[in-house]
C-alpha cells in the first residue's frame, strides 16, 4: 500500500510534548479509543490534511487501522511525518507499542482490525470499497495506468472483475503483490461483493447502468473483462474480434449481432469461456444492441 500524495506542512507539530496535559509516558493497555486517537487527531486528522484533503484519511479506527503500517513506517520509523517535525518521543512509542501490540481498538479487544469494521452498514463502491480499490490496487504503475490488466480505474472495471478481486485479494492473499490487506479491508470486500457489489447506497442492484448505454462508458470493460482476451475474441478470432468500437461496427454490419445476444443467453453458456455473466451486464449488451450499438 502507498502513501498517497505529498503530506502538507500544515499537519500539526506540538513538539515532545505534542499531547495537552502529557506528563509522563505510560504505553500500558493502549487503544486506539484510549490515547491512539489523541495522538492521531492532534498532529494528523486535521482539516488541512489527513482530516480533510490529504489522503488516506486518518478520521476513524477502521482508516488508522488500514494505514496503519504507514503509520509505523512515517512517524515512527522515518519520524517524516508530520513533515514540519517528529512527533513527541512519547507518542512515537505509544504508536509503536499499539501497533506492535495489534492495533486494538478498545482496551477490551485482542487484536485489532475485525472490530467495529463498519460491515453492517450498507456497503457501496462509493464509500469503503473505492477507497480499499484505490490505495491498495488502483495505483500508478498497477491496476490504474500501468501493465496490470485489468485497470480498476472506476466502478464498472471493479464491478466486472469482482470474483477476480475476492479470489486474489480476499481469499488467497495474492494481491496486492507486495503486502496483504488487513482483515477489515478483506471483510468489507467481501460482504461488499456477496450483497451484490452495488454502487452508490439505494442501489438495488450492481453492474447496472442506464437504459441506454453506450460502448466507451459501459459496453467496452464488458467485453475487455470477459471476451477480448487471450485465446479468444483479442484480435485473432476469425469471425468476431471485440477489441474496438470498429470491430462491432463490423459485426452489426455482417449482421451478427444477434449471435452475441444468443450465446450470452444460453442456459449452459459456452460464452464467455471466462465464465457466464451476470444478467446484468447480458441486459446491458441487449439494451446496447438494440438501441443500435452507440458509441
């Protein structure tokens, strides 16, 4: 996971003493709802930076958990974070000391991560999910610009390759490649995707998008999903290639549409070899075909 962004120098630095009232150093017991989040809403979770336009926010236990091996590696470590200072010596070993013991929550807890996830709230990509995406796969040089196929730079992308992203990032701790998510990012994911994988809260279903949608901003991560790769519809299919808006123009123009639809709707589907898809990505293909494939 990366540290996003550059760190404004208006993140906060009181000096040792950088917590009111702080005359001693007492690391016994600690939580992040007894003196972990003093520290972090004093000198990190301020407006001006990881409390409002720097990222990843630092406002709520399940974000400081997530971040919470940057925490280690910027301010106690490095001690580069804030950038106008170290924290307090005290502070920085009561960091240590909570991290090293788990990060819990609450005194009461064992270990940390799985406690007040926010899971039984209704998850949505516009919320929990995009951040999870965006930190930890979404990043420069990996799934957002880089060689990594597919990209997860918006909601249908992920929402395509959903069973992808459980089976690499929930249940095998294949990706990201180089660190795993903590066990509250896995949960969200994953309660995310068995409730339907919905966009925005009030949604009743995911993957859907207009009545009439259109091949750049809906059609297109479809086929690139599960149809326009290796082996199959990339380019050296003799019939039908789905690389390009051009390819269906030729399709449409041999009168082939049809098909697509046909295969798709088979109760045993032998199309996508991938992996049947689900009915709301057929309906979308169906409403694009029949509303005359706009581009």
């Amino acid at each position: 996971m990366a540290w996003i962004g550059i760190i404004s120098y208006s993140c906060s630095y009181e000096g040792p003493d950088d917590i009111p009232g702080l005359q001693e150093c007492d690391t016994a017991g600690l939580s992040y709802e007894t003196g972990i989040k003093q520290i972090i809403n004093a000198n990190c979770a301020l407006p001006t930076c990881h409390g409002g336009n720097q990222t990843p926010l630092l406002t709520n236990y399940p974000s400081v958990y997530a971040n919470r091996n940057e925490i280690m590696q910027r301010a106690v470590v490095e001690r580069t974070m804030p950038p106008s200072g170290p924290l307090g010596q005290c502070s920085i070993e009561k960091l240590k000391t909570w991290i090293d013991n788990g990060a819990p929550e609450f005194p009461a807890d064992t270990t940390g991560g799985n406690i007040q996830c926010d899971t039984n709230v209704v998850l949505a990509y516009n919320g929990q999910v995009k951040t999870i995406i965006d930190q930890n796969c979404a990043t420069s040089g990996c799934h957002l610009d880089g060689p990594q196929r597919p990209w997860f730079s918006n909601y249908l992308a992920v929402y395509n390759n959903r069973q992808l992203i459980l089976e690499k990032a929930v249940e095998s701790d294949q990706m990201p490649p180089n660190s795993t998510l903590d066990s509250c990012s896995k949960e969200v994911l994953r309660k995310w995707i068995e409730a339907g994988a919905i966009e925005s809260e009030g949604d009743s279903i995911g993957g859907c998008s207009p009545s009439t949608p259109r091949y750049t901003n809906d059609i297109q991560l479809i086929f690139e999903a599960s149809c326009a790769v290796s082996g199959c519809h990339d380019g050296n299919h003799p019939k039908m290639n789905f690389t390009s808006y051009n390819d269906f123009l030729a399709i449409q123009a041999d009168g082939d549409l049809d098909k697509i639809i046909k295969k798709t709707e088979l109760p045993d589907p032998d199309m996508p070899k991938v992996g049947a898809l689900d009915p709301c990505s057929i309906e979308r293909i169906k409403n694009w075909i029949n509303s005359g494939i706009p581009e």
